[in-house]
C-alpha cells in the first residue's frame, strides 16, 4: 500500500522569482495525488538581475536546477543499512537520472514533508519502492513532454538517459536543465495514466551500487552524532537513575564544580519505573567545556538515590519463574485442533525449555545529541536520530512547544538496530540547553549506554511436540513468556503485544493438524525496546531448535525434514487461528500472504549452494535453519570446524534470501554479512545480567561483541530472482543464523544447546 503522505507546499519566491500557480483542473490533480503519497508543484527561482536559474522540484523528494544538478532528498535515516543511498536509486532510476552527478541531500525530521522517516522495522524499501519511482516517473514525463514540444516530435517516442532526454529516432538529445523553461505551463500526469518503467529496464535497480557516503566514511570526513559542533557549546554528560524508576533523594554538587571546565549541574527529572520509550530517566547533568571534564566532573557528583520498587530485581530469579510459569496454562494467542488429545495419544512426547538473555544494542557510536535553544523560543537539534519525527515531537512535548518550532538534522548513525529510534538523549540535550540558553551535546559513554539501554528482554520458552506410531508430528504446544515492550510504559502490560507474538511464534507456518501457542505473564523491571528482529530472536531460536531436534527422533535429514513440514504449496494468513488478528508487519496479509512456496525455494537454494549432502570431514558440521520474518525468507546453513585443541570457529555461511524485488544487492549482501556478525554475538558472547535493579557489565570486556577471530570467515548471500513486492533485508538475517549455529555445534560436540549464550571454546 503506498503510504499517504503531505508534500512541500510551493515555494514562495520574491523579486523575479515565476512560481507555478495550478489551475482548478491541476489543484484537484494535486488533491488525489497528495493521498497516493504525492504533493507536486514546479518550482522556479530567481538568481539575479543578469538572468534567472529554473529549479524544477516537481515533488519533496526532487529537484533540477539550471545546471543539470539533480538534486534527491533522503528522508529516512543512514546507519549502514545503505537506505540513504538505495531510496534515491529508485527515483533516479526511473528519472534517467546521471547517477555519478546525483547529489544527495538528507532530510530533517518532517512528517508533513516526507511522509514516515522512522527508519526501523525493516520496511522502508517496502513502504517507498512505489512512491519514489513514481516521483521520479512524474518528472520523466513532463520532461519527454517539454523535450516533445520542443522538437515537435511525439513525446511518446522519447525517453531520459544519463541526465537528457532522448527522441531515439532523429537522435535529438537535450540536458534537462535545457527544458526547464518548458516546464513552466506543464500539466501534472495523470497518475493512473502514469506509465512506470519495466523493471528489466532500470541501471540501477537490482544491481551492486557502493553507498552514497562511502568516500566521506573511509576518509572520516562523514558526520557523525558527536562530529556537529557549534560557537559556544557545552558538553554534557549525565549520572542516571541505576535502577529504572529511581528518584534523586538529594545530591552534593560542590566537588562537581570544582572541576576545571565544569560549568553547571543540573537535574533531569524522570517518569517513575515506567518511564516510557521516549523520555529520559532521572539523572543529573553535569555541564562542562568539554568532554573530559564533564566525565571527570560527574564521577566527583555525590548522589543519594532512593531506588524505588525495581531496587531487589534479580534477572535470574525472574528467569525461573517465567520457566515455572510456562508448565501451567497460559494465555491462548493461536489454536488449531486439539494440542491436549493428541499429546495424550502421541506415540512420543519431545518437551525442552530454551533460555535467552537480555541484550543490550552496543551500536559502536554511543548515543549523542546536540541541542540549540534560541532566544525566539525554537530549538534546533543535531542527532544520530532513526525516528526524527518522534524526537521532534517529544522535544516538543518535553519543552511545551509547538512542534512547528522544533527542528531535528540527522547525522549518519553509527549503528542503530532499535536504540536511536528512541528519542530519550535527543530529549535530555534539548532540556539542558533551554535550562542554560546554550547549545549542549549530551554525550552518553559505553558505560552509560550498556547500563540504560532498552534492553531486548530475557525469555523463556518450553516446547511440547507430539509424535504418532508412525513418527508423523502431530501435535506442537508452544508456551512463550518474556518481558512485553508495552511493560516499559505500563505497568499492566504483562503479556507480549500480538506483534510480539507475531514476530515468529504464532505465525508458525508448518503443517501440523494440532497446533496451542500460548503465552505467559512477566513484569518489565527495566527498559524494554525493540532490537534488530526484536522476538524473532528467541522465537526463531527455540523453533527451530526444536524442528531440528525432531528430526533426528524421525531419523530425517534437517532440509527434508522442513520442506516436508511445509506442506502443500499455499498461503497462509493464520486470522482464522489467533485470538487476536496476526499484524503481517502491519501489511494486509492478503497483498503480503505467508506463502510456504517461497520458503521452499529459500530452502533449496541454499542447501545445493551450501553444499548440505556432502560428506563432512571429521572435526566439522552443518547446520541448517529457515525462518520468515519482515516479510522475508531466509534460509541459512552455518558451517563450523574444531582444530587440534580444541578450537571451534566459522569458516562459512551461506544464507538464501527471497526479499521480493531486489534494489540494491550491495547493500542486501552487506546486511546478511553484518546480520551474521550480529547474531554470532547474540549466540556466542553477549549477555545482560540485572542483579539489585542493576546491569553488572559494563563496557565492551563483559559485554562482550565477537572479536575477528570469533567471526565467520566467508559469508555468502544467495539472492532469488523475484519480482514481488520488496520487503526487508535489515533484520532478516539475525533470526535463522542463531539456530542453524546451534545446530550445526550439537553435530559437532553431540550436545544440545537450549541457552544462550553458548558456552563453547570458540577462538
């Protein structure tokens, strides 16, 4: 469904500038067209006395000037994912764009503008695929429309090519900015009318093309959240609640100013032991010249806390309760047939428990925000922001402004995966600059960021799986219980959301006559938040655990075993099962359907390109696992090898990945390579551990990321050929690889893993 969106108004222009005015035929062209996700309008203006230079911006995403300069806006947000640069592939492609001149400009946080710029969820190729390539459709148009009139030829019979529109049959060519003055008395195109481009048609699209960026990253010349300074700054670094919900009883700031540097302390005030996603926690501020005093300062802070009801949380106790919760009836989320007879009856009975811990995000650029409170009462924000929109909404909010009056730039993330979605640092810097009318950068350590993050949280999960005489599964009983989101602002919420749940639980794809998912109540005692994949972690894990474990009982290769499970080539929508509505990732299921053929084709194509049948040699194994999420397929095959003593590492990983349309394969290899190293930490090393309402790690040597030795050596992603709707590569590759490892280290050692993280002599 192609988003509704609002664009830019018209531009208003003094002195000689010629602004488009539509008529009552092209405003009602201009109505419909703003619903389907475009606002259009041609805009000129004025350079000078000598003259006057054309910018032709037909929509919010584009522009040309008199120089043939295409200009296209970036509006979601850069953090590795390549997004900055692969939305601005598709309306280039379709315009016939120059890609080498392109110039590419990112957008500030503006909803009414550019529609949804929260770059999270995996879904902004799905959501803007269709919206950018008819941005850059309409301009075509009206240009081979100009270039027609121009030489009187049919416009029909022209076409765009490296930045020029082209009439192939008198071989007359012409730059666009030579057009621009015809555009003036153009008519919008008629989007029903709108003829887009084939897709075997496009430069771009479906081939490797470096990010934008890459030049600026490698040189260090990229900005960063913590690279923006501005005249008179000050750094700030701020002493937190240590356990969430934690109130100032008072606190002593002499020492703190003592500090060479040290300018002022100051309180933040928090919002209680659910404090929200989007609001800072209790802490105080200490400001400074610089960053190393604002540290040294805060350490010489004496504070007296009162810790509130989170003070005797212990993880580990929470931990076996949500597992003895899971032997008793929980809350009914999915049910086909009946689970409770056909175990009773089953040949066999499979019944195992897996355990996952908290994580923590650990993005290598710990949040930083730099606010600018003005004397006219409007804020200016600097930030490694994935949602702009929501920082400058809550900015708004936390200040008791009009969000007119908040302005949010986003830098490049180094690394967000869910953490800079949540607006709390952007917040806490724009608190402090109004409180000392100066621009602050709110600078958080590693330390601060692995003790108050919004943690992936624990979980645990006990699986029944029945067996009849024959070894067919018949029965599949699924208790599920961790820490809801929703716990982080509510105190009643103690049930997963049915998104929760929908991220790899109750949309259980296989074909089993009798299937019971059921969840179990568990209170949030920190913060909660989504992190790349979010429950399909811990879901994934133990499923496909369990499906692999089966097989073996079955005596069935893992591969077979799986394709056999899928069944019959269909569609599923799983409406008819659940107790509440499953959200398909907030797509209509019918436009986004769970279809077991796709799965299947994943599945083959990675074992023949893995390899799987072969003979493996003594001292390594295969591992397999395949898992939907974001409305993408992925199978996966991790390889692992033992050397003489004892030493257990990756040399390969293959992954097959059906994401629909593919736009930039660079960048959907690039995410499968990094989603492997990012789960290899999931499975191998991380964990985050609450004793007393606190986190015990610290920085990097106890929550420990892999090391180079640690990671695969060789990953391969396998793409297929599609040309359905694109969804998402960002968080697709996490959830199969923990499994297909877990997997492949039991045909290695012989020993099942049931908890992360695994405790394995990795190098």
């Amino acid at each position: 469904m192609i988003p509704k969106l609002s664009f830019l108004p018209f531009k208003k222009f003094t002195n000689k500038s010629k602004v488009f005015r539509p008529s009552r035929r092209e405003f009602l062209k201009l109505g419909s067209l703003a619903t389907g996700g475009f606002m259009l309008g041609v805009n000129f203006q004025c350079s000078g006395p000598k003259g006057e230079t054309l910018t032709f911006a037909p929509n919010a995403y584009l522009s040309i000037n008199g120089d043939n300069q295409v200009t296209i806006i970036a509006h979601r947000s850069e953090m590795g994912t390549g997004i900055r640069t692969s939305l601005p592939m598709i309306v280039a492609d379709e315009l016939g764009a120059d890609w080498k001149s392109v110039k590419i400009e990112q957008a500030v946080g503006d909803e009414a503008t550019y529609g949804d710029q929260n770059t999270d969820g995996s879904y902004s190729i799905r959501m803007f695929f269709e919206p950018m390539r008819r941005a850059g459709a309409t301009a075509r148009h009206m240009l081979m429309e100009a270039a027609g009139k121009k030489w009187d030829v049919d416009p029909s019979g022209c076409d765009t090519r490296n930045g020029q529109v082209i009439h192939a049959a008198s071989g007359q060519q012409v730059d666009f900015s030579d057009l621009l003055d015809l555009l003036q008395d153009m008519e919008i195109p008629d989007q029903e009318t709108l003829k887009l481009r084939k897709l075997s048609d496009y430069k771009l699209i479906g081939k490797d093309v470096p990010i934008y960026d890459v030049k600026d990253i490698v040189h260090g010349k990229a900005l960063f959240g913590a690279d923006i300074d501005l005249p008179g700054q000050q750094i700030a670094v701020i002493q937190r609640s240590p356990v969430v919900g934690a109130k100032v009883i008072n606190y002593a700031e002499d020492k703190a100013l003592e500090v060479p540097g040290v300018k002022r302390v100051i309180k933040i005030s928090g919002n209680g032991a659910h404090p929200g996603l989007n609001k800072p926690l209790e802490g105080i501020a200490v400001i400074a010249d610089n960053t190393w005093a604002a540290i040294k300062g805060r350490a010489a802070l004496q504070v007296e806390w009162d810790l509130g009801e989170n003070k005797d949380y212990q993880c580990a106790a929470q931990m076996e309760d949500m597992i003895r919760e899971t032997l008793g009836d929980g809350k009914l989320r999915r049910e086909k047939g009946d689970v409770k007879t056909a175990l009773g009856s089953a040949g066999k009975v499979l019944e195992k428990t897996y355990r996952a811990p908290y994580y923590a995000h650990a993005t290598i650029e710990p949040p930083a925000a730099l606010a600018h409170y003005k004397e006219d009462g409007t804020i200016e924000i600097w930030a490694p922001t994935q949602h702009p929109q929501w920082a400058r909404d809550s900015v708004a909010e936390a200040l008791e402004l009009d969000a007119a009056n908040v302005r949010v730039n986003v830098t490049l993330l180094g690394g967000g995966f869910g953490r800079k979605s949540k607006p709390d640092y952007v917040v806490e810097a724009a608190l402090l600059s109004r409180a000392i009318k100066k621009p602050v950068r709110v600078q958080w350590t590693r330390e601060d960021d692995i003790h108050h993050d919004f943690y992936h949280s624990h979980s645990a999960q006990r699986i029944k799986a029945g067996l009849d005489a024959q070894g067919n599964l018949i029965a599949w009983n699924h208790h599920t219980v961790f820490p809801a989101i929703g716990g982080t602002s509510s105190a009643d919420e103690l049930h997963p959301s049915d998104g929760e749940m929908g991220l790899g639980c109750t949309d259980f794809p296989y074909d089993v006559a009798n299937i019971r998912i059921e969840s179990h109540e568990a209170k949030a005692h920190a913060r909660i938040g989504w992190l790349r994949s979010v429950s399909n972690i811990h879901h994934a894990f133990a499923i496909s655990s369990m499906l692999d474990e089966i097989a073996e009982v079955r005596g069935m290769d893992p591969v077979e075993h799986i394709l056999s499970l899928l069944g019959e080539d269909r569609q599923l929508s799983f409406n008819e099962e659940m107790e509440g509505e499953y959200p398909n990732y907030g797509e209509d299921i019918t436009a986004y359907p769970w279809d077991t053929a796709r799965m299947k084709r994943v599945i083959e194509r990675v074992s023949a390109e893995a390899n799987w049948s072969k003979s493996i040699q003594d001292g390594k194994a295969m591992g397999f696992a395949a898992h939907k999420s974001f409305l993408t397929y992925v199978a996966c095959i991790v390889e692992v090898s033992r050397d003489e003593n004892g030493k257990i590492t990756i040399p390969e990983v293959h992954y097959a990945v059906d994401c629909g349309i593919a736009v930039n394969t660079d960048r959907i290899r690039s995410q499968f390579e990094g989603g492997a190293q990012f789960a290899s930490s999931l499975a191998m090393s991380s964990a985050i551990n609450f004793e007393n309402g606190q986190v015990k790690q610290n920085n990097f040597d106890s929550y420990q990321i892999i090391r180079m030795p640690q990671a695969p050596k060789q990953i391969y992603t396998h793409i297929i050929e599609s040309q359905e709707k694109p969804t998402g590569v960002g968080e697709p590759p996490v959830p199969p690889y923990i499994p297909a490892l877990c997997n492949a280290l039991y045909k290695l050692n012989g020993k099942r893993i049931y908890e992360l993280p695994v405790k394995e002599a990795f190098v």
